[in-house]
C-alpha cells in the first residue's frame, strides 16, 4: 500500500489536431497540479486537503472549464459548481449555480463541515459564501467573491458566440462550425462536459478522497445542473475506492458511473481497473464518459470511451503518467515497456502521413504525444519512421 494520486480536465471528442495553444496550457497546467498533489501527499497532508488544494489550483487556470475558466449559459453568465467527497467517513459537500465565488470546490468543502446539509445551490450558496468569508476570524482561501466579470473570458465569450451562431449548445474543444453547417437543435444529448476537472488522492494509510467541479456547457440553459455535484454520479468515495468522472453529465447521471465503480468492487468483488473498465465499456454510452480512480491498496487508473482525455497521475512507488489521447502504455517514469512505446510513435507517424498527404487539418509537427519521457528504444524507431515519412512527403511534394 502506498500513496497515489489523478486528476483529470475534461474528456470528449478531443481532435488530435487540437490547436497547441489550446493542448500545451492545458499540459503544463497538469503536470503543475500533479507536482502539487504528489508534494501535497509526501509532506502527510490528508487526502482531503490533497484534492480540494489540486483542484481549487486546476479552478483558477482559464484554459479548464471550472472556476476561472468556466464556460457561460445561454445568458451570458457563469454557473459553477463542484462536489467534494471524503471516503472513510463519507461526509460530502456540493454546491451549484455560483457566479460569484473564486473556488467552488473550496465552497463545497464548507458545505460539508460546516452545515447539516449536502448541497446548497444557487442564491443560497452564495449568502452562505458571503457568511463564511465575513464570519471566519481567518478567511478561508477560495471562498472570497469577486464580481462576474471576473470569470467571463474572452475565449468563452467566443466560444458562446459560436454555439448561438451554431443554434446548439457548444463542447468546451470544438473548433469553430459555420453557421449554415449547423442544423442541431439545443439539446443535451448531443453535447459534453469538456473540461470538467477532478482529483482523486489515497495516502499511506489507504483514506480516501475526491473533487470535482465545471462550468458546465457552453450555452446550456440556465439553471442546467449537471453530473458534478450529483453524489455517485460525477463524484463518490467511500472505504474502497475514489472516483471523479467527466463527460456527458447527462449520461454520467444515467448511469451512475462513480457509484457503480463503488458498487461493482464492493459487491461482486471487482479489482479498481476491472469496475472502472466495466462502467466505461459497459455501462456508459461510448463516447461519454471518462474517469480518474484510486483505491485504499494505491491502485490507480485513468479509464475513458471518449476520443480523449486530459490526464495525469503518479504513486508512490515512482510511476507517473500523463497524456490525452489513447495509448499502449502513456509513458511514465516506470512500467513503460520500449516496444510499446514504439508501436504509439507508428501510430502517431500514421496519423502525420495521413493528415499531411490528404490535405486534412495538419497535425503539429512540433507535437508528439509522447513528450520528453521516451524509452530509448521508443525515441529511435519513432524518429526513424518519421523521418521516413517525411521525406516521401516532401519527395511528393
């Protein structure tokens, strides 16, 4: 048994073409709040304070969907909401529809210790909000109010722009569609929670926790709550496990995907990896859902059916990962084996010949998904495939 530690922004339909200045703040921010975390878990602070700290860190990047970075409503605003959960006792906290409040996640936390009750939303979150920040002899960082301009972007105000002119409700990565290309109505089923971010951390002593918290979707409709604060359904822990999924809240809610990983372990005596690949595989739909989980042994597990998800985790005994798309082993400081390494560098070489020889969006030529933690065995037979490629490229024209 060991510490261990994941987190997530968001999956969905996540283009291997994704811009870098929308791919590389994200990636940074990851491995930041994962430097964080993993500090956080070696310096004995309790699972609790672990989560809560990573994401509050993740709500205040304007590249996630949550807290700063959140998405706006069909109106114009900001409502965020986030969930927190403790494992061995099952104390949780969640809040909704906040426009106001710097750091939901830290609002739920207060939620959870400081009232009988679960779940505040909206007008009343926000007075119990303004009650703590006044009343506390220390203010409690997060909870602080600024005004709603403070957390309306300038790439959301687009991104909102676009999904009005599209007459839909708008997935945190999409690119922009032309108006007369689009024809969908507005309606949840077709659309995602990208973006979202979560954390789930285990220590030593096999305590467990979780955090969730979004800004929802672009252009949803006012009041629309969605999977993240939903005990069970984007965020649960309890003795055995702890888990925080993203994806299509609507579809996470239908299938109570956090609980079910609970469930299926407890129960019917599942390992973390078999719950989780079951729900995934399963039980929610393919192509909506992702989740981060640990359990009280230190395992770990990043699982999803959508195209991607951004990613990262670490435990203690030295292995860490991070990625976004699919992959044979994303490569980590241990257990990453050379051959599979390299079968990831011939797919990735596939995807540049194709996007290059079709004229489709061309992938970054600067970009491979297996960043700077290559086997050397990985580093060669990927290099010499590219290389390869690229001069019958350029042989061709």
């Amino acid at each position: 048994m060991g510490w261990a530690i994941a987190l997530h922004g968001g999956a969905g339909d996540i283009p291997v073409s994704l811009p870098p200045e929308r791919r590389v703040p994200r990636e940074a921010t990851l491995r930041r709040c994962l430097d964080i975390g993993v500090a956080a878990l070696q310096s004995k602070r309790s699972p609790l304070d672990v989560v809560e700290l990573v994401v509050r860190e993740l709500e205040n990047c304007p590249h996630f969907n949550a807290g700063r970075g959140s998405v706006l409503t069909s109106d114009g605003t900001v409502e965020m909401e986030a969930c927190i959960m403790d494992g061995k006792t099952k104390k949780c906290g969640a809040v909704s529809g906040l426009t106001t409040v710097v750091n939901p996640i830290s609002l739920s936390r207060l939620v959870m210790e400081k009232t009988p009750h679960i779940y505040l939303a909206f007008d009343g979150a926000e007075a119990f909000a303004r009650e703590q920040f006044t009343m506390l002899k220390t203010p409690i960082r997060g909870v602080e109010t600024l005004d709603r301009s403070h957390f309306i972007t300038a790439e959301n105000i687009e991104r909102l722009k676009q999904a009005k002119e599209a007459n839909r409700v708008q997935l945190d990565y999409t690119l922009p569609t032309p108006k007369e290309q689009a024809k969908e109505t507005i309606v949840a089923e077709g659309d995602s929670q990208i973006g979202t971010v979560g954390c789930v951390a285990v220590d030593n002593n096999g305590n467990l926790a979780t955090a969730t918290s979004t800004g929802g979707l672009v252009n949803k409709m006012v009041g629309r709550i969605g999977d993240t604060p939903i005990i069970g359904a984007g965020t649960y822990a309890n003795s055995l496990c702890a888990v925080s999924a993203t994806g299509k809240g609507e579809a996470i809610m239908r299938a109570t995907v956090a609980r079910d990983v609970a469930a299926l372990m407890e129960y019917k005596g599942l390992s973390l990896k078999e719950a989780t690949a079951y729900v995934i595989e399963e039980c929610a739909p393919k192509g909506t859902a992702g989740l981060v989980a640990v359990s009280a042994k230190g395992e770990v597990t990043m699982q999803f059916n959508t195209t991607g998800m951004f990613r990262a985790c670490a435990t203690e005994d030295g292995y860490s990962e991070m990625g976004i798309w699919p992959s044979m082993k994303m490569h980590g400081n241990q257990g990453s084996k050379g051959e599979g390494d390299a079968m990831f560098c011939v797919c990735w070489s596939i995807v540049r010949m194709i996007t290059w020889t079709t004229g489709a969006t061309p992938v970054d030529r600067n970009y491979h998904p297996c960043r700077p933690q290559l086997s050397p065995y990985c580093r060669m037979t990927g290099r010499t495939i590219g290389q390869t490629i690229d001069k019958k490229v350029q042989d061709n024209g």
